[in-house]
C-alpha cells in the first residue's frame, strides 16, 4: 500500500513536533514535511507534493484560510484538513467553502486526528455531526435570501437523481449509506457524486453539503411549511 503523503502547517512548533511524531507513526501515513507559516505553502506543496495538508487556522504572515484558498485554485490541489480550536466559525465556514476537506480540532484524541487523514485521502469528508449541525445553522443564520436563491439556481442544473444523491450527500451519508438509501451500487454513487461536483464546480461533498443545506434541501419534510 502507498502511504500517504501528509505535510503539516503550524506556527507552533511543539504541535508540530506532536503531530508529526502522532501520524509519522502510523504505518500508512508518511510527513512530507513542515511548514510554520501559510506563505510557506506552495513551494513546500510543490517540492513534496503531498496527498493531504493540515493546516493551522492561525498564523502570522499568512493564515491557514488564506493558504488554502490559494492551495484548492491549484489543479490537482491536495486535500485540506483544517486544525482549529473552533473559536471562529465563520472562519472554519470560509475554509470549507475554499474547499477544505473538513476539520479536527486541535484537542482531538490521536487516534482520531489519524483516521480524519485516512478518510480524507480516501475521499471522504471530515465533519462529526454535532459540528455539521452548529456550522450549518451559523451558515442559514447568516444566508440572505439572495444565498438561497443563487444556491437554487445552480442545483437546478442537476437532473432528478443526482439532485437526490446531493441531498444524502449533505445529510453526511457515506457512498455505501447512499447506496442503500436509494437502491443503487456504490459504484454508481461514486460516478453520480463525481457528475455533481463536475456540474456544480466544486471541490469535494463538504461544498456540495453547504450547497444543498444554502438551497433549503435538507429541511424535514413540512418543516416550515406553514
């Protein structure tokens, strides 16, 4: 098995230390390297060429937003996995609509941080559910009627079933969840996501989670419906 290609952003360098002693020991994870400033980014990502950045929120010079918006305009852009404390929801927010795969907070258990890069470089979001919900609800607390509207106009650009597929994939279903929920192969999840986010022009289901929740798809059925 290839191991995975991990450098890690942070301008503290005992976490990075700590980090790097955490996943540089998991047998199918490999640090690339390290960068202590979001500046340092690109040049890094281009002499190592990692499959996976995770990046500090707060830095210095650059900060870990803005190195990710400039990473996902990239072709071929590694995954991004944010490190936060979760101070600031819209900046976690602004991170995953610049197309971060997701996040972990900066307490998370080992084990846990090591997984979220497992799955990350597997293709699968990072976002426990409690989170999703309280970022989501910040993001409808603060979507215009404008949000809602532009967010429409561009699922209107989907046909039926892969209108349903976005809909799962904003609930936080994994490929095989989708699968059984709609009576069809995983293979076929997997082609009918890549067609959403090649329509959409998105980078991952993180952006087409926030899309849907925009549109008001993921409302109960009858819920405010008054």
């Amino acid at each position: 098995m290839t191991a995975i290609r991990l450098l890690l952003v942070d301008d503290d360098p005992l976490v990075r230390a700590g980090l790097s002693l955490m996943l540089g020991g998991a047998d199918d994870i490999e640090v690339v390297g390290e960068a202590a400033d979001g500046g340092e980014v690109e040049a890094l990502v281009d002499r190592t060429r990692p499959d996976v950045v995770l990046m500090d929120i707060r830095m210095p010079t650059v900060d870990g937003l803005t190195a990710t918006e400039r990473l996902r305009t990239r072709k071929d852009a590694p995954q991004v996995i944010v490190l936060t404390t979760f101070h600031g929801d819209e900046q976690v927010l602004r991170a995953l609509r610049a197309g971060a795969a997701g996040f972990v907070l900066k307490d998370t258990p080992p084990k846990e941080i090591v997984e979220a890069v497992r799955r990350v470089a597997a293709g699968d979001p990072v976002l426990s559910p409690a989170v999703t919900r309280r970022l989501m609800e910040h993001a409808m607390g603060n979507a215009a009627d404008t949000r809602r509207a532009r967010a429409r106009e561009r699922i209107a650009a989907l046909n039926d079933r892969e209108r349903e597929v976005a809909v799962t994939v904003g609930r936080g279903l994994s490929n095989a969840e989708i699968a059984a929920q709609l009576f069809m192969s995983v293979a076929t999840v997997k082609t009918h996501v890549s067609r959403i986010l090649a329509k959409l022009d998105l980078n991952n289901r993180v952006q087409v989670a926030l899309l849907v929740y925009d549109a008001g798809l993921l409302e109960e059925p009858g819920e405010g419906g008054n």
